[in-house]
C-alpha cells in the first residue's frame, strides 16, 4: 500500500529506481486517492487518465499551458482552450521524468488569495474543510497537502504560492524572477509572475526546483541558475538572520501566528542562527498599494487578448465589437473585471504618470529598502500570512480585506526576490508558515536554512483530520 499522504517525491523515485514500485502503480494510487478525497477538496480541475509516462506524478496549476490538456486559468473565457503546446516548465518536467497528474484549482487568472474567485467553485482546505486553502494557487496546494499529489506546481505574482502554502501548512518556493520560464504559463503580471515547487518538504522543493528552472530561449527574462545543492543542513551556524519589525508582532497578525513564529525562532537561534530586528518601512506601508496598480495595470494589457477571436470563449454579437464586448461581458468574473478597470484607469493619458508611474518609483524604493538589509542579512524572515487559513465566504464581499492578505508575501515579490515557505507551526490548530526571503538567486541558501529549521521544527505535514 502507497501511502499517499506521506510519500515524499524523493522517496518515490527511490523506490521507482530500484523498481520496487512502478510509474503506473504510482500514478494509480494518486488517482485513488484524487477519486477518494478530491470530491470535499475539489483541488483538481482536470485529472488525467494516462501518466503518458513512468515517473513521478505532478499536479500542475491550471494557468500552466499543457499540450493537449485543457488548460481553463480558473475562467469561464478559457473553459475550452487546449494548448498545442507544453509551456517550457512541462517540457522540463517531462524531460525530468515526471508524468502530468491533472490540472488544479486557482483563483480565476490567479487574481486572489482563496480560490474563491475561480469560476469552478472553490478548494476547500484538507486541515477543515470549510476553511479556504489560501490562493490563488489553493489546488496546489489542497492536492498536495490532502496526498493527492507528491508534488505540484503553482505560480505567484504576489503570494500565491508562498500563502497557500502556508495555510496548508507544506512547502512552497517563489524563486527569483527570471529563474522559471514563464513560456506557456497564462500570463497575469509578466514583471511579477514566477512558476514555482509546492511540496511536501525543502528537500523535494530543492528537487522540482532543479528540475524546471533555468534559461529559455523562449523567456527572453530568464537566466542560468546556479547550480541546485539537495539540502541536508542541520544546523544554523553563522546565519545571519533578519526580522523586519514592521512585519512581527503588529497589528493585524493573529497572536497565534506571532506565537508560533516567536517559537520556531528560538528554535533557530539554538541552531546557531544570529537573529536581529531589521526594519523595512516604506516596503510594508506601500506595498500593497503599489502591488494593486502594478499587478492591474499589467492584467489589463494581457487580458485584452481574450477578444473572443483568439482563444476560448465566443458569444455572438452584430459586429466585431459587440461580439468582443458580449464575450468578455459573459467570460470574465468579477475579480478579472475590477482589475481590469483599474488598471485600465490607472494607465490612461493623464493618469499614468500618476498611478503606474508612481507605483513604479515606488518599487524601486521597495527593492532597494531589501538590497540594504542583504548587506547586514543573509535572509529575512516573517509570518507568510498574517492568519491563518479563514472560513470560505469570510472575505468575499470586501475586496480590500482581501488583498491585505497579502501584506507580507508582497513586499519581496515587488523586488523580484525569492521566498521559501515552511510550516512552523499550529494556531487554533490550522497551520502557520514562515517565510525566508533571501536576495536574488539566493535559493540554496534559503534550502538549506529551511531544511535544517523543517527538521527541527518537526512539524506533521498530514492534516489531522487525515492522520
Ligand atoms: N493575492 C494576490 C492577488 O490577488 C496574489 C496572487 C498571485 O500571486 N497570483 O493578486
């Protein structure tokens, strides 16, 4: 028997090397579990019948081109688009020897924080069912929290990767910009989107990691990597360890989340990790306003592509116009359309230099407040979510409270850095996450502190509910 709610990747391809276990037998007991317990999660959107190979299983997030597969980003204007193609990310999965295990659930264009702006119903969190699993990247990871996946892949713009993560309470990396081809994948910011690992552990995110980054000649953003170290660090000696004040301990941070943050630092700094207060003002105050008109205002323009003529979706209409406006009308959610009003707004004649421009300084601003601190720290830490995992519905009439979810996984985002969540902990027992953000291509250090604090931390990735 496969136990699919422990089995990590890198055991599974242990077994798969020594032929104790195959690819079909893998890929079976996934679609067992999926059958079992994806009816209360509804992680997946897709799932698929055939492996198309003998590796290990991925579930992919749905705004990820795959050729072949229906490929939906969450909208009703894309509910019949197949991709010819594989995005670059699938082409490196599949030459790494992994085998599409179905698509998964996000926020509609990946705009959200709960899966709840999908226009296929939302995931529901594996730790309590009535509780959102994060976003917009939720399927992810309730698949991989819930054991229906040893692995995933999601993306994050401004958090969602890191966020779901931590409201599942596993692992998930947003590496660098410029690390993960962004070929193929359903475009929402281009200059904040990255395709990233959602796993069970650092040591099988360090893995999905090595396996779909690098240079593409189709991304013309990215660049080659160093070269990934597997992590089996089990200590902290000399780490030099940051806490941006502005982001511990204040307000609007659940006392429970400071508590297990509080704790899990202590525990780093038995490790030998230095720890110190840091300060990163102007990132936190701003950065979710500046967030709000850049991420928008680049929507807007990759949006426009879904005319009606292109891909997907077609109502009819008398002419061309009216076709165009009858099927964004009747594709788009409302989420897509408030982002695409503002941002639109936001870059009319007379407004741009105003709004976009503005926010644009200010993210030079943000990024250099981060480049100074990495003088003094190796990384920095906070709470990834400010709460833990809320009650599907909490939050869906108030598009503000919302997006102040995304308070603390934002502000790296911004400056195109690299955050590691890992679970620390329990609060009212829902998980919580802490986040390392460490400077630009910083990923194997931030493996391998997040490998040794996961070990000590010891924290059950299983949901109890589950166990
Ligand atoms: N929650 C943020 C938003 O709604 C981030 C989403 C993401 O990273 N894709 O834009």
């Amino acid at each position: 028997m496969i136990d699919t709610l422990r089995l990590t990747a890198e055991e599974a391809k242990r077994l798969l090397a020594a032929k104790e276990l195959s690819g079909a037998e893998l890929f079976a007991a996934y679609r067992a579990a999926i059958d079992a317990r994806d009816p209360e999660l509804h992680a997946f959107l897709y799932v698929c019948d055939d492996p198309g190979g003998d590796g290990i299983p991925l579930a992919v997030k749905d705004v990820i081109g795959t050729k072949g597969i229906r490929t939906t980003a969450g909208s009703k204007i894309l509910e019949s688009y197949v991709p010819v193609y594989d995005a670059t990310v699938i082409v490196n999965a599949k030459a790494g020897g992994l085998t599409v295990l179905g698509k998964t659930n996000t926020d509609e264009f990946a705009m959200g924080s709960s899966t709840e702006n999908s226009a296929f119903g939302p995931s529901h969190n594996p730790w309590d069912l009535t509780r959102v699993p994060g976003g917009s990247g939720g399927g992810s990871a309730a698949a991989v929290s819930g054991g229906l996946a040893p692995w995933a892949l999601g993306s994050d713009t401004g958090g969602s990767i890191k966020q779901p993560a931590a409201l599942c309470g596993h692992v998930g990396l947003r590496p660098t910009y410029g690390t993960v081809s962004r070929y193929g994948v359903v475009a929402f910011a281009s200059s904040l989107d990255q395709v990233g690992p959602v796993a069970k552990n650092v040591r099988d995110c360090a893995l999905l990691y090595s396996i779909i980054s690098g240079r593409d000649e189709n991304d013309s953003t990215t660049v080659d990597v160093p070269a990934v170290e597997l992590p089996d660090a089990e200590d902290l000696n000399g780490l030099r360890i940051g806490i941006p004040k502005e982001m511990n301990g204040v307000e609007g941070v659940e006392p429970g989340v400071t508590a297990a943050l509080t704790k899990a630092l202590e525990i780093a700094e038995s490790l030998g990790a230095r720890v110190d207060e840091c300060s990163l003002p102007r990132s936190v105050d701003y950065g979710v306003a500046c967030y709000y008109l850049i991420a928008p205002a680049e929507a807007s323009a990759n949006l426009a592509r879904y005319d009606g003529a292109r891909y997907g979706l077609r109502e009819d209409g008398a002419d061309f116009r009216e076709m165009v406006m009858r099927t964004r009308d009747a594709g788009f959610g409302d989420e897509p359309k408030r982002r695409i009003m503002i941002g639109t707004y936001a870059l009319s004649s007379g407004y741009y230099d105003a709004y976009y421009g503005t926010a644009q300084r200010v993210r030079t601003v943000i990024k250099r407040e981060h480049d100074e601190l990495f003088e003094r720290f190796d990384v920095l830490v906070s709470p990834t979510s400010p709460t833990v995992a809320f009650p599907i519905g909490a939050k869906t009439n108030d598009p503000v409270a919302m997006y102040m979810n995304d308070v603390l996984t934002i502000p790296s985002c911004m400056a195109g850095l690299p955050g590691l969540n890992i679970p620390c902990g329990l609060s009212e027992g829902l998980p919580v996450g802490l986040q390392l953000i460490g400077p630009q291509f910083a990923e194997n250090s931030l493996f391998r502190a997040g490998r040794a604090l996961e070990q000590a931390i010891g924290f059950d990735v299983v949901p109890e509910r589950l166990r």
